[in-house]
C-alpha cells in the first residue's frame, strides 16, 4: 500500500534540522578521551564502543569510515521515532516514498509528540498504527554517523549488535526495501555477536545471550503463529464487524499465551513493555520488516566462505526486483532447489552505498 506523501515540506524540515542539531553538537571520541571533565563512566564505554567499531571493521569486513568517531549527547532517551502503520485489515504496511530513499516502511521523527501526532492523524483515518523509539540510525555513509547517548549505556554486547547492524546499512542497500535491508542487517549483527563472544565474551556473557536468543526465538515463534492467524483471518471473506471481533480475540489470546510463555522465562520482563500496549496489526509489521528475511540471509551467509563473499551476493540479491529477491530469500531458509548459490562476481571488500537510508527523514 502506498499512502501519498502531499504537504510533506514539514516533515523534511524537522528531519533536515533534526539531523543537522545533532552532527553540530558532535565532538571526536579522542578528544573527548583526552578531556579530563569527560566522566569516567563515559569513557569507558567510549573505549569500548571504539574497540568495537575497530572489530566490525576487522572481522566483519564493514565500512571504515567517519562513523562512530564522534559522540553526541542528544539529551534525551531516544534519538528518533518511527510511526508505522497498516490497514485495519491488513499486515501490510504502509509506505512513503522519499526523494533519494525511495520507499520505506515508517516515518520517523526527531520529536516524539510530532511522530504521536501524526499518528493520531493516521488513527483517525482508520488505520492502525505503533510508534516505536529509536535509538539510532544509518545515513548509509552520507555522513559520519556518531555515537549517541540514546544508546553508549547499553550492554557490551548490545553495542556489538547496534553497531554491527548499523554499519550494515552502509554495505549492502536496496533502496525501496525495508524488509530486505533490516533483515540483513540483522543476519550481519546476528554475525557480528557470534565473533565477538568467540574472541571477547566470559562464560556469564555467554549464557546470558544465549538464554537471550532462547528468548527471542520463543518471542518471534509466538508472533509468526499470531500473524499467520490474522493472514488467515484477513483473507477469509468475513464481513468487517465478524472480522473485527475475531482480530480482538486473536490479539487477546496473543497476549494470553505470552503471559504462559514468560512463566518459563525465570522473571524475565525484557518484552512487558511491547506487550502491555495495545496491539495492532502494525505491531506486527514492525518486528516482520527486521526479521522475516533474516533467516534467508543466515542461510546465504553458510554458503559463503567469508564476509567479502557474503556481502558479494547480498549486494546480487539486491540487484534483483524486489519480489525475486524475496523469494530467493525464502527459498534459502528452506532449503529449496530455488536457492542455489548465487553467481557471485569476484569479492571485494564492502563500500558503503552512497545512498541516503532515510530512517528518519
């Protein structure tokens, strides 16, 4: 579905003026290193963000450029926020259509009572509709992406995947493509993690990711089962006040089994926050454009002998229309004839794409 994006001046201003605030306010993490009114508690994770960035680089074979040089405190919990929204029968959603990005799948926001505005606007017109935090970005190399204070606190193995994912972004693009390119940015964090454990993580850092992936995977299995009984649901030809009913029912019971499912998570309260919402069929939308493709992409990533390769035929995936690609990438997860290995031209290193990734924008 496409919504149109008419009087959109507004829009481009507050991504225009918010990105700028940010890179003016930016100061170099070697400076602030050397800068004895720097706390100690910041530079320590500016230390470890570095060794990080100089990893992902190294290992992962990731662009090394001017981003994650720098250090931004933004003052504030989140940098951006991201409105995504569906029909109300529908899991499908929406998209707007950007200049230099082409299409994507939300519409982000420097300022968090414009992105609930908005979203009250969409509400309004019968759609459904989640706004999420976001606490960081790509601009796909345009510029130097700095280090943000929405994110420098979180754990050393958060910042792996944070970093890894968002230079991803930088490698491989495919403009008009939310699901594709969060996907595989997920795959190379995915990726990402599992070197640093091997290289860098303790016992304690070990079992708590993986009892974090056991998590996960319980969390994103729950969410396909309900989404494929919405699928069902939407294309059941039931007339809109049986189907209205039924998607509330389903939603309940959604809620219902997660509250089972967390019982064996030892208290565990990581997810309460996303379920205690009202969920929508946009909820939904928003998890399946980062990892509905992943799988594929691992799968790609077995059949390549190093990261330059991977990264090689990514880069043919998204050579390919966007149907093609997703269903190559459907067949790779299951094993099919249909994902054969890509002929993929001799590997270089990844550049970053010289395209803007409007996140936010």
């Amino acid at each position: 579905m496409l919504l149109p994006t008419l009087r959109s001046l507004p829009f481009y201003l507050q991504a225009a003026v918010g990105h700028l605030s940010i890179l003016a306010a930016a100061k170099p993490i070697d400076a602030l290193l050397l800068d004895p009114r720097t706390p100690d508690d910041l530079k320590q994770k500016l230390v470890k963000v570095t060794q990080i960035r100089e990893f992902a680089v190294r290992e992962l074979g990731l662009p090394d450029n001017g981003s994650y040089r720098e250090y931004v405190d933004i003052g504030r919990p989140a940098v951006a926020w991201n409105v995504v929204a569906t029909s109300e029968f529908s899991l499908e959603p929406v998209e707007w259509c950007f200049p230099v990005a082409g299409c994507v799948n939300y519409r982000g926001y420097f300022n968090k009572d414009d992105a609930i505005a908005y979203a009250k606007v969409l509400q309004n017109e019968g759609y459904d509709v989640h706004v999420s935090e976001v606490s960081a970005y790509s601009t796909l190399g345009w510029f130097g992406d700095p280090v943000l204070s929405s994110f420098i606190h979180t754990s050393e193995l958060n910042l792996v995947r944070l970093i890894s994912h968002e230079l991803a972004h930088q490698a491989v693009y495919a403009r008009g493509d939310t699901q594709f390119n969060e996907s595989f940015a997920v795959a190379v964090e995915t990726e990402g993690v599992a070197r640093w454990l091997a290289r860098h993580g303790s016992e304690t850092m070990r079992k708590t990711y993986f009892a974090y992936q056991s998590r996960k995977k319980d969390y994103l299995d729950l969410l396909t089962r309900y989404r494929n009984r919405l699928e069902a649901l939407y294309a059941s030809g039931e007339n809109a006040t049986a189907m209205r009913s039924d998607k509330a029912r389903i939603f309940r019971e959604l809620k219902n089994e997660f509250g089972m499912i967390k019982v064996g998570w030892g208290g565990y309260t990581g997810y309460d926050n996303w379920f205690n919402q009202r969920l929508t069929n946009a909820h939904l939308a928003s998890i399946a454009a980062y990892h509905s493709l992943a799988p594929g992409f691992r799968a790609l990533m077995d059949q390549q002998p190093d990261m330059p390769a991977f990264f090689a035929a990514a880069k043919e995936l998204a050579a390919l229309p966007k149907l093609q690609r997703e269903q190559r990438l459907l067949a790779l997860e299951a094993g099919t004839a249909g994902a054969a290995p890509l002929p993929v031209n001799k590997p270089q290193p990844a550049r970053p794409v010289r395209a803007a990734r409007q996140t936010v924008g």
